[in-house]
C-alpha cells in the first residue's frame, strides 16, 4: 500500500474513533476481499452463451444504443464508415491506442480518415475503443482504464463506437468482475472502471430527457460474431 493511500485510510479512521487495526481484525477482512462473494443474480441471464449475446443486442437497443453485427474484425471498418454515413458525420475517426484495434487494415474503408491517441475535446467528434466485457444483464459494457484505453476516450467524443468480440459478452455483473480479475491478475487492477449503458443522457432539466448531457450522445457497438479475444 502507497503512503498516500495509508494516510488516507489513517485520518478515515481516525475521524470514525477507531485506532489502527489490530492482528485479529485483519484476517476476517482479508478473507472478505479475496472471497468475492456472489449476489442475487437474476435469472434473465441463465442463458447459453448465445442467448446472453441476442440479450445483449436486445438491452443494448432499449437503452437507445444502436448495435452493427459483423462476422469478422475485417468487416469493422465499413462497419465504423457505415455508421458515419447513416448519421452524417464526418468520415474520420479517433482511434484508442489499441493493440487490437490498431492491427484492423482500415484500407478496406479507403475514405476513413483515423487518426490515433488521444480524443481532443474540440476537435474528435467520433472515439472508437475496444471494451473489457459486456453485460447482457443491463446492456453495459465494461471498460477498464489502461495505457490503450485511456478514460477520455469513453467521454469526450460525441460519438462513441465500441468494437465488441461475441466472446466477452457476459451474462451478470459478476462475471464481467471474474473476467477483470483474470485479466488483470492480482496486482494489475486498473485505476478506472466505467460501465456504460447506452449514450449519455439526464433528465435534470424540465424533466425533459437530453442526450449527451455528461459524454457522448451517441453510443455504436460493433458487435464481432467471431469469437476471438
């Protein structure tokens, strides 16, 4: 643990009356943080890994995120261009500094224009970004925060697309922790997880729903039916 992080957690304690923690305490906590217990899952994800994927597309579009099925990430950049034409946007696209994501040959969308990194607020009207996992429970989809794919991505654009493998579709919230937890190992958690359910929206004004009130206003996921991670 980083003293910053044991500063925190002492003045946490102290303001609640409580000392430093003794021998006995700690093993009972500790069990609790590797045990991950499981919740109450509902039974509408009791499902093949098929169903949970036709779940998924199903929640997806009830949360007014539109959802492109394609057989292979060859198809992804006409999937991305497609997506660009049916809304009239401009025919560029920031991409994450994915590994995945940078071995697509965008040639086979000739007139996609890409450009790589960092979204610029002014500037980036379209992020594209891998994802951790899907839920099919909710619709969400789960993205860790990492050196490629950095939180801003997630945010800043105003439109948002997610190339997502059939393979990291999960049916509840726990599995989508499980795989986290494999992925990352146990000492590679990432700094930052955010679940996102459909495009931003808030109803805060007039009780009036608006899109895009705290990020993007659009939410695409390209769906890979091939399975590969």
């Amino acid at each position: 643990m980083s003293d910053s992080r044991r500063d925190i957690l002492d003045r946490v304690r102290r303001a609640r009356g409580r000392g430093p923690l003794q021998a006995r305490q700690r093993s009972p906590l500790e069990q609790r943080i590797k045990s991950h217990p499981r919740n109450l899952i509902p039974t509408r994800t009791d499902l093949s890994a098929d169903e949970n994927v036709e779940l998924l597309v199903t929640m997806l579009q009830a949360c007014d995120a539109t959802v492109d099925r394609v057989a292979s990430m060859d198809e992804v950049p006409e999937a991305a261009h497609s997506f660009l034409r049916t809304h009239n946007l401009p025919a560029s696209v920031t991409v994450s500094p994915d590994a995945e994501l940078n071995g697509i040959d965008w040639q086979r969308a000739p007139t996609l224009e890409i450009d790589r990194g960092l979204p610029d607020a002014k500037s980036t009207v379209t992020g594209l970004t891998g994802a951790l996992a899907a839920v099919a429970e909710t619709g969400t989809l789960m993205l860790a925060s990492g050196d490629e794919r950095p939180t801003t991505m997630n945010f800043l654009p105003d439109n948002h697309v997610v190339v997502l493998h059939a393979s990291q579709v999960v049916g509840p919230y726990e599995d989508g922790w499980d795989r986290l937890r494999e992925d990352a190992g146990p000492e590679g958690m990432p700094r930052t997880v955010n679940f996102i359910t459909g495009p931003s929206r808030t109803g805060d004004i007039e009780q009036k729903l608006q899109l895009g009130a705290h990020g993007p206003r659009r939410l695409h996921v390209i769906l890979v039916e091939d399975g590969a991670r």
